[in-house]
C-alpha cells in the first residue's frame, strides 16, 4: 500500500470515529422533532404504545430516521481498518486482529438490532391496530414483547463485543508503546463499561415503598413494587378454592406486573 492510500485509509478511519458518536447524537435529538414527541413515557399501557408504533410506522421522516440509525455503525468499518494496519506495522498483528473480528462481529449485531424499529416493531403496531379480535391483539402484543427481548439481547451482546474490541485494542497500543495514554484509557474504560454491562459493580437492587408506581418505558406498562409475603389478588380464598382447588403460586420479586381482578396468590421475596 503506497504512501497516499495508508493516509486516505488513516484519514478516513478518523473520520469515521468522530463521525460515529456525533450521528448517533444527532438521531436521538431528531427523533422525537420527527416523531412529534416522546414515545417512551407514553400512558396507556401496550395497547396505546403499539398503535403509536404503527402511527410512527407512517411517517416517513421517521423511518427514514430509523433506517440511517441503523447504518451508523458501518462507519466502525474504515476505523478498525485504519487501526488494524496502524497496530500491524507495530507488531501487534495477531492481538490487533482478535479485536478486529470482535469489532466487526459488535458492528453486524448493531445493524441488525437497528433494523428493528423501521421494519417489524411498525409491522407488528400495524397489525395490532388491524386485528379482528381481542385474542389477536394479545397474541401480536405477546410476540411483540418477545421480540423485545431479542432485542435487547442483541444490543447487549454487540456492546460487550465492541467493549472487547476497544480493551483489546488499548492493550495493543499499550504493548507497542504507541499512544500509550489511549491504549491505557481505552483498556480501563472497556474494564469499567464491561463491568456495567454484566452487573459485576453494584451491589443490591435499590427497592422502593409498597405500592409504589413506575412505568416501563419498553411498553409503557404500569408497575408496582412489591415486598415480601403473601397476597389474595382477586376473589377470596372460599370462591377461589371452589374454582380452582389447586391454585399455582408465583413468586415476585421487586417491580412486578399485576393484573386487577385475577384470582391469584402470589409469594413475593425481595
């Protein structure tokens, strides 16, 4: 590789870097002037949260907001390259390369979680407001929330990859004894941002009164706290043991959903 092309390469994996963040920034200030308010702290429950989907899902600022979101981490692509041939000409090939791969591996889960939004959460929020039945909205809701969790877990997954990425490449900067003030601080912050991802630096889970409300600002369901001990939700135990002899019970713990009026006895622990 000539002279120019190495600093078109570093020039453009610089570009990329600084790029990367400050779109990500500009998505998240846009989309609520797009979509003409927050959607996250929307009452109603999902029921209200879904049709807001599909609503958004009609809009094509919105959508096109979501689609380019998605496509912000292909820019990771010319940095790890810059990066990848930077550490190589330091001796650092083999290290530099476990991180390129788990950089590139972070970046094709980050593509695809962002592709949630613009395709199957607007689907599925259509679908729920065209359903014929109640059984059929809960059924669309239920599959929704499923996919939700993928979701997540697809975002979580993508960031512990880029956070090896980032340690791994920190300590090859460190080891070449280049740039070793941001090897070490990349090294330190992957420790740390790692940490916070698997639950590894805190302690207890904060509890809070009984009976106090909160709402999840996946769905926009109502939550309460419950403690620990014994509770009838519903019917009394006489009409509820003539109906049910063998009543299952559930074990809560912390912030928990209850359904009002459902025979149910429930064993809270936390």
């Amino acid at each position: 590789m000539d002279t120019k092309r190495k600093q078109g390469l570093f020039i453009a994996g610089g570009v990329c870097a600084i790029l990367w963040p400050l779109l990500s920034l500009g998505f998240y200030a846009a989309y609520p002037v797009a979509a003409s308010g927050p959607i996250r702290t929307l009452p109603g429950g999902p029921a209200a949260f879904a049709a807001r989907w599909a609503e958004l899902g009609q809009r094509p600022a919105v959508v096109a907001l979501e689609w380019s979101q998605a496509a912000v981490p292909l820019l990771l692509w010319p940095f790890l390259l810059a990066i990848c041939r930077l550490l190589s000409r330091q001796g650092q090939r083999d290290l530099t390369l476990v991180a390129i791969g788990l950089g590139l591996l972070g970046m094709s889960l980050m593509v695809l979680s962002g592709t949630f939004h613009p395709t199957l959460s607007h689907a599925l929020g259509q679908t729920y407001v065209e359903a014929g039945s109640e059984a059929e909205g809960a059924a669309i809701l239920s599959i929704r929330q499923g996919l939700l969790h993928w979701y997540r877990g697809l975002n979580q997954t993508a960031a512990l990859l880029y956070q090896g990425c980032v340690g791994l490449v920190g300590l090859a900067l460190i080891r070449s004894r280049t740039w070793q003030g941001w090897g070490w601080l990349g090294l330190v912050g992957s420790l740390l941002a790692l940490a916070l991802l698997t639950g590894c630096g805190g302690g207890r889970i904060p509890t809070s009164e009984p009976g106090a409300v909160r709402t999840r600002e996946a769905d926009g369901v109502e939550m309460v706290w419950v403690p620990g001990g014994m509770y009838t939700i519903g019917l009394d135990e006489t009409m509820w043991t003539r109906w049910w002899p063998s009543a299952p019970t559930a074990v809560v713990t912390g912030w928990t959903t209850l359904a009002p009026n459902t025979p149910s006895t429930w064993t809270a622990s936390g």
